[in-house]
C-alpha cells in the first residue's frame, strides 16, 4: 500500500524475496529522485551496452539503408535539416520530451514527419525503454491544402509551354496520372502499341503499373522517341529541379497553389468523376492501399444520375424467360434458347 495515497496495487509476484526488492526499489525511488535515471541506465546498459553511447545522429544513419531510390534521397535531404541539430548528438537515453518540443518548435512539418519516424523506429528497435514523447502530445501535422490541376489550368500551361519534350512531359502526366519522376524515366520499350498500354513499376512502392492510353494520348506519344527516353532532357535532371522549372512555367500563366505533383490529384479526381472502378484508379496510381487512393480522390465532385435512368436501363437489361423451366418429360430433349 502506498502511504502517502493509501492506494493498494499488486506487486505481482508471490516470492517474499521478489516482493522485498520491488518495495526496496520503490521507497528508494521516492528517497532519492535524483539518481533515478542513473539507475534505470545501470540496468539498461546491462542488457546492451551500447546504450549509453547511441545518440539520434546513429539512429539517422541506421534508417538511411532501410531507404532506397527516390526515398532515400528525400530521407537524406530531410537529415539535413538544422532543426535536427539540437539532438543530433544527444544520447537516446538522456533526451528528454522538452528536448523533442524544442526541435519540432524549431522546424517545419516535415521536421515533425521525420523526428517521428525517428523516434518510431528507436522504440521499435528498443532503443529507447519508453516513448520520449506520448502519442497524444505531438503536435499535430497540418499539411498545406492540396489541390489538382484543372483542365482549364493544364491548357493553359501547354499553351504557353514551346518546348516540344517538356509540353509532351505535362500531357503525359495528365493523361497517365503518373509521379513525375516515373513518367520522365518512361522509355519507347515501355509503350505496347498492340495492346495501346504503357507498363513500368512504381520507383517509391515498386507496384507495377500498367495502363491504356486513349486517341489524344497516342498522338502525343506518335511524336515521340521510337527507341529509348521518351524525355531524353526530363529524365536526366532530378525531380527537384524538374519541380523548379514547373513552377517557373505557372508563373508565366499567373497558376498558383499547385505543383506536378497536382497531375496525380487531377487525375484520382477525373477517374472519380466518370465512375471508373476504385480498383482501376488505385492501380493506374500505383498506390498500395485504398486509403491513398481515396485520399488522392476525396475532392472530386461526383454528379448522380437519375434514379430513374438507373431504372429504365435496368427493365431493358431483364431478358424475359418464359418456359425457360418448364416440365420436360423425362427421355425427351428440349432446347431452351434464352
């Protein structure tokens, strides 16, 4: 029982001597406050004795190989970050929640996306013995309103857009929905022109992805390499400039509040739209769940057609079958046409 508020809890073990060391502990802890965290470490480093060196700089360079290809390269600039440098050296063992506060204070919501994966993964790897800062009291992540490129929007640009191979780039994103970096790295090899699809896996989650291509998006792709890029220039620079250059263009037509990025929301939206099966949007996106799929989608404004329609095209589609089943004797044939 607890002498200061008289609350009984278990001790959870029937061994007197067990029972002793556990109420030792206990009144020792409420004695000397001080050196709890020293002995909670004696322990700790017992059981690994890495422990009390292992700082979150260690924790940074163990996730960068778990990291490939586009990913990796967003997980090293993030590491970069000047937030990070407040607890960058800082042992695991020693960080405290106000130390987590103060970076995330410091940063953007990217600091905050990644210092969670961070301390998400030190948890996991037991690392850390408890949580340095609870579920509930991180700040909440509030991304920036994101939206798509409308129709009008991406006319515009390839309007204004002279350069043959980066206007045949933007609709091909229109048209594909694909990420930029998959759609600039497209080769001729990737088009089927029998089947009129174009095939190529994901670079961020490896899913295969393989789509028709209508009337408008063969035109363009007529006008393309026949062997190898399809955007020779596009494929060859990183997706941070390719982002520049998009953004230099919407200036030149006064767009704002988009990036291409916003061609994979334009087209979840569009897929929506008209009614094209989840399945198939989710797969010409290359998302591996539905969860994102609907994410991409959710602004879509979807109009419902008449109940009526639904009806009438429903009475056209019931074919009648009048003695369809009716009794045939047995030993004789009966040809049933339906």
């Amino acid at each position: 029982m607890d002498t200061e508020t008289g609350k009984r809890t278990s001790l959870r073990t029937a061994n007197e001597e067990a029972a002793r060391q556990v109420i030792e502990a206990k009144n020792q802890a409420v004695r000397q406050p001080a050196i709890n965290m020293q002995i909670a470490q004696a322990y700790l480093q017992h059981g690994d004795p890495a422990l009390a060196k292992r700082t979150w700089l260690d924790v940074m360079d163990a996730m960068f190989p778990l990291k490939t290809g586009p990913t990796q390269s967003r997980w090293k600039s993030a590491m970069r970050d000047k937030s990070f440098d407040l607890i960058r050296g800082r042992k695991l063992i020693e960080t405290a929640s106000e130390h987590f506060l103060q970076v995330l204070n410091t940063g953007t919501i990217s600091t905050n996306m990644f210092l969670r994966r961070l301390h998400n993964f030190a948890v996991g790897m037991h690392w850390l013995p408890w949580p340095v800062l609870p579920k509930l009291h991180w700040p909440a992540v509030r991304h920036k309103e994101k939206r798509a490129i409308t129709a009008a929007e991406h006319q515009l640009i390839i309007e204004r857009e002279y350069n043959p191979e980066i206007r045949a780039y933007y609709q091909m994103l229109w048209h594909l929905g694909g990420a930029q970096t998959d759609v600039a790295e497209l080769t001729a090899e990737d088009i089927d022109w029998k089947d009129r699809t174009v095939s190529y896996r994901r670079h961020k989650t490896g899913v295969p992805v393989v789509i028709s291509f209508g009337t408008e998006a063969a035109r363009v792709l007529e006008l393309l390499p026949k062997f190898g890029p399809l955007f020779p220039r596009m494929a060859r620079i990183k997706e941070n400039h390719r982002a520049k250059m998009f953004i230099k263009r919407l200036k030149t037509v006064e767009i704002t509040g988009v990036s291409l990025h916003s061609y994979r929301y334009a087209w979840a939206e569009r897929a929506k739209t008209v009614g094209m099966p989840e399945r198939f949007a989710q797969q010409a996106l290359g998302h591996s769940s539905k969860a994102i799929a609907r994410a991409y989608a959710k602004k879509a404004t979807v109009i419902v057609p008449a109940l009526e329609e639904y009806e009438r095209e429903h009475e056209q589609k019931v074919v009648p079958m009048v003695n369809a089943f009716r009794h045939v004797p047995i030993g004789e044939k009966q040809a049933v046409s339906v």
